[in-house]
C-alpha cells in the first residue's frame, strides 16, 4: 500500500503518512518503530510541511520540494 518503500530495517513498514489537506501537505508517524522527524525532531501530531524540510524515516532522510 506504499506509494514510496525504502529498502531499510529502520523504517516501518507504514511508517509515515504525507497527505495534501487544505492546499498544505501534513506530516504524520503512523506508529513507527523508530518514529518520524521532521528537521531533525520528533513528529508526535500530524504537522504542516514546507519546502525544504527534511523528513526522516529509520536511516534516510528525505528533502521536500514542493512547486
């Protein structure tokens, strides 16, 4: 059901959830493991992300850009 897999053993297997509400994209752990970052901290309610956050899901770190 993932849109996009990562090939780590730190990441959940429905570790986060990016979901566009409102004309803004939220960011939300899906009771991970290993949680979810969001610039370098922990994603405890679902949160507004812009361009150029870094999400982190187990070992990989993934930049936004949004258009």
């Amino acid at each position: 059901t993932n849109t996009i897999t990562l090939n780590d053993t730190f990441a959940s297997g429905e570790h986060a959830l990016l979901t566009l509400r409102g004309g803004q994209w939220w960011l939300e752990d899906r009771g991970s493991s290993n949680g979810t970052l969001l610039n370098g901290y922990t994603v405890e309610e679902p949160t507004v992300i812009s361009a150029g956050d870094v999400v982190g899901v187990g070992r990989v770190d993934l930049k936004i850009e949004l258009e």
